[in-house]
C-alpha cells in the first residue's frame, strides 16, 4: 500500500470533510497520533448485490389476491416491518 496517505490527528480535526471525500473517492489514509499509527480509514466495502426472488414474490401476490380489506392492510404493514429490518441487518 505504498499509495496510501497519512493523516495526523490535528489533519483530520481541521479537515475532516476533505479527508471523508478522498475516503469516498476510494482513497485509504493511515492515521497517526504523535507519530505512531494508530488506525486506517478506508472506503467500506459495498453492500451485497440482492437479487429478486420473483417465485416466493408471485406466491404472496397470489395469497394477498384472496384477502380483502383491513386484514390485507395489516399483512401489508407486516411485511415493510420486516423488509426494513431485514435491510438495517445488512448494513
């Protein structure tokens, strides 16, 4: 890693959105205290790619069609519940 920039303490304090921008532009930086290396900031890695599962999607499609009013609302509610703690657990 012979690219890799260095950033001090008191360069990070001073210019932290400039320094979070090159992280992002997928710039590395070690960081150093008094000299020392004291840690990394690098980019994170992406997130998995989800694929659809359109099988197991038309089989509730066609469960919901059978449900009608309040209840069917509910399951809706249900399962947005689910799907957005299900994404909060990969990130």
């Amino acid at each position: 890693m012979s690219d890799m920039k260095t950033v001090t303490m008191r360069e990070l304090n001073r210019k932290t959105a400039s320094v979070l921008d090159a992280v992002e532009r997928g710039e590395t930086f070690e960081l150093k205290r008094k000299g020392k290396a004291v840690g990394y900031l690098t980019p994170a890695p992406p997130l998995p790619e989800r694929k659809a599962n359109w099988k197991s999607h038309f089989e509730w499609l066609r469960k919901q069609s059978k449900k009608r009013g309040a209840s069917l609302l509910a399951e809706f509610d249900e399962d947005r519940r689910r799907l957005r703690a299900r994404e909060m657990a990969l990130r």
